[in-house]
C-alpha cells in the first residue's frame, strides 16, 4: 500500500504491477483517502474511516474517469467529517440504494399485507391506483414531502372529487408511512403527513319523496339491466348497503323468519336484514342460475358486481334523479320511517349501527311526528271542550286570552 501525494499526473500515470489484481495508492494528504488501480485499467477514489463503533469502513467515492483529484478529496473531506460527528456515510447509501419507491412498497410489501389485515383492502387499492400512485408512486418514500401530499390534495380537489376522497387519500398515505415506519423500511424515518389535516366531511342529506320513490321505481321496472335494477330496488326496501346486497347468496335467506344473513357487516359482526313483504316478493320472482350461489349474480363473469356506478347512473338520470347517491337509498329507508313515526331505536336495529349516535342524523326528521305525538298527550289530559280547570280551588281559564269570559 504505497502511500503518495494524490495529483492529477500521477493519477493519469498509475498503474497496477504486474501479477497483481490491483494496488491502492494511499494519500498522503488526507488520513483514509486513496486510489485503487486495477489489473484491468480501472481506476476508483474511496475513503476510510471509522464508524461510532469503532470499526473501519469503506466509502466508494467514484471514478477517476469521472472524478478529478480535487474533486474526489472534497468528498472524502465530507465522508470523513460525517463519521466524526457520528453518522455512517456507508451505511446511509446503503438505506439509499434499499430504499423502495411508494410503487414498490405497496406491491411488495402494502397490499400483500392489507390483503389479510383488512376487508376493505380492495377500496384502498383503488384509490392508490387511480388517485395517489399516478402522482407519487415513482418518488423514493424518502423523497415524498408534504408539499408533494399537499399538491396531490389540491389537485383531487380542483378535480372536482368531495371532502370524503380526499380525506381518505391522506389517511391512506399516513397509514402506510406509519406502517412502513414500523416494519422498519428505508426511507420511512419521516412521515410526510405529519403536518396535514383532514378537512372536515361535508355531510350530506338527500332523502327521496314519495312521488320520487316512486318515479325510481318506475325507471327500475323498465331498465334492461334487471339484475342490477332488482338489487337496487331491493336495497331500497331494506335499506341495506350495497355490497350486503350485491354480495347477498341464496343460502342467506331465511324465508320463514323473513330475513337475509349479512355474515360480516361493516362492524365486522354478522347481522340480519329484515325482508317486508315486498322485499320477499321481489326474491320469490328472481330467477337462480344453476351452480351459481349468488342473489344477483352479473350476467358476464357470474360473481357479485363490483361496482353499481354505470347503470345507477343510467337509471337515475332517465327519472331526473341525478343528484341521488346509491348511498342515499339508504338514507330515504330511514327518513320513511322516522317521517311515519318509528322510533330512532328501531330504525337503528334495522339499519345494522352499532352506535346510536349514527342513527341520531335522522333525527330532526321526527320533529312533526313528535309534535304530533306531544298534542295526543293534551288531548288525553284535557279533552277538547274542557276550557277550564280547577286549581288550588280557583277556576283557572285555559282558552287564549281573546276567547275568555270577561
């Protein structure tokens, strides 16, 4: 290991011995800093230096074909000043070079896990594919700041996309920071969500009239797609959510206690829908397909339908409905309840929440019903006719005050 002064001629002139795979030619300006010359011509900077623990490490720098003498010290000077102040200038280019992009992290690692770990795990795949990976998915997760988040929100917004979307997006990217934080991945050290917010959702209330109930009725006995017309018409005599009906099999139905089998519901319990007489109807006239255990089976593939979005938007758009959500069917389910005076409590057994305070939005819709339920309690404690009662042995005048008796 010879040891010389490092300059440009020399570098140019050196070569390796004869009979030898290299030689490393040690400078003698600056502690650890050398060249390496091999046997087939090539020619490397690389610094040594000592990591926290003691032990000696091994810092490739570059080419000299690349790297001029001046240049290559410069960087050894840095390599050498971060060993000092404790950090591990080869081990960092390690965690580098590991460090996977977002596209890698979710294939490899993300959704393999989400698969077993959550059952809306397809919902997350979606919105990665087609709002969050086209944006930041080639960025190495140590590249990924929160500007890059916050202009991927900006962008979903002026897209036209609701509150609930982008929400889910952020929540979303912080889980699997978090997660990849966890399992200890390269370049996860830092979460980019850490200083953004969801923004609040806008919560919406659309409830149909009866005259509206009916004009969808009327659209979904004359579309062509029945089997995703009588799933829609059944989610509206239950007010079940969709892929508890889309998803529903034969097996599911008990025709003597008039219920259909939810046997993981999105409180992650099994439930029971309960059927009315026009829900039981609507089944008995379904036909089934042989070998084929779901309820509304798609025609093409035989399995439940991802997705209601095409003739949703078909049908509603042919009964001047297209400010109605899918989701609104269930909420109309409600509202009809309520308005007819069934109480909060009924309504959330049939809804299938696990948490009252879920139940109580359709709650201002009673308020006449309840105003009418307060008169009948007047009228039994006073009769009509009975304009006065006795107090304290006075005679108290209960009429409004034009109509009394002066």
């Amino acid at each position: 290991m010879p040891k010389v002064v490092l300059t440009t001629s020399l570098v140019r002139r050196s070569v390796c011995p004869p009979g030898t795979r290299r030689i490393d030619y040690f400078d003698a300006a600056f502690p650890g800093f050398f060249l390496e010359v091999r046997a087939s011509g090539g020619k490397t900077y690389y610094q040594r230096y000592r990591d926290r623990r003691g032990r000696e490490r091994q810092f490739k720098i570059g080419s000299a074909r690349v790297l001029t003498v001046s240049q290559a010290r410069r960087k050894a000077r840095s390599i050498l000043a971060s060993a000092i102040l404790g950090s591990d200038p080869q081990q960092e280019r390690k965690e580098l070079r590991a460090t996977p992009t977002l596209n890698e992290f979710v294939r490899d690692s993300y959704l393999p896990f989400v698969k077993n770990a959550k059952r809306s795990w397809r919902t997350d795949e979606t919105v990665l594919r087609i709002h969050i990976l086209p944006r930041i998915g080639n960025l190495p997760l140590d590249e990924i700041s929160d500007e890059d988040v916050a202009d991927l929100l900006r962008r979903l917004r002026d897209a036209g996309y609701a509150s609930g979307t982008t929400n889910r997006a952020l929540v979303l990217i912080r889980y699997i920071f978090n997660l990849g934080r966890k399992w200890a991945v390269p370049g996860c050290s830092k979460n980019p969500t850490s200083g953004l917010k969801t923004v609040p959702d806008v919560c919406r209330e659309r409830f149909l009239t009866n005259q509206e109930a009916q004009q969808l009725l009327s659209a979904l006995d004359a579309d062509e797609n029945r089997v995703a017309a009588n799933s829609i018409k059944l989610l509206l005599l239950t007010g079940g959510r969709r892929n508890e009906i889309t998803h529903a099999k034969w097996e599911y139905v008990n025709w003597e206690q008039r219920t259909l089998l939810v046997p993981i519901a999105k409180s992650g319990k099994a439930r029971l829908i309960r059927l009315n007489s026009a829900a039981m109807e609507l089944l008995r006239s379904l036909p089934r397909r042989d070998g084929n255990p779901y309820i509304f089976p798609s025609p093409v593939t035989g399995r439940p339908s991802a997705s209601l979005h095409f003739p949703w938007t078909r049908i509603r758009k042919r009964c001047g409905l297209t400010d109605v959500r899918l989701h609104d069917l269930r909420h109309s389910f409600a509202s009809f309840l309520v308005n007819k005076g069934v109480s909060l409590y009924v309504v959330q057994g049939l809804l299938g929440h696990s948490l009252v305070r879920t139940t109580q939005r359709y709650a201002h819709l009673a308020n006449d019903t309840l105003a009418d339920a307060a008169e009948v309690v007047g009228g039994v404690i006073l009769p009509p006719g009975d304009a006065e009662i006795a107090l304290d042995g006075q005679t108290l005048d209960r009429r409004p005050p034009g109509e009394q008796t002066l």
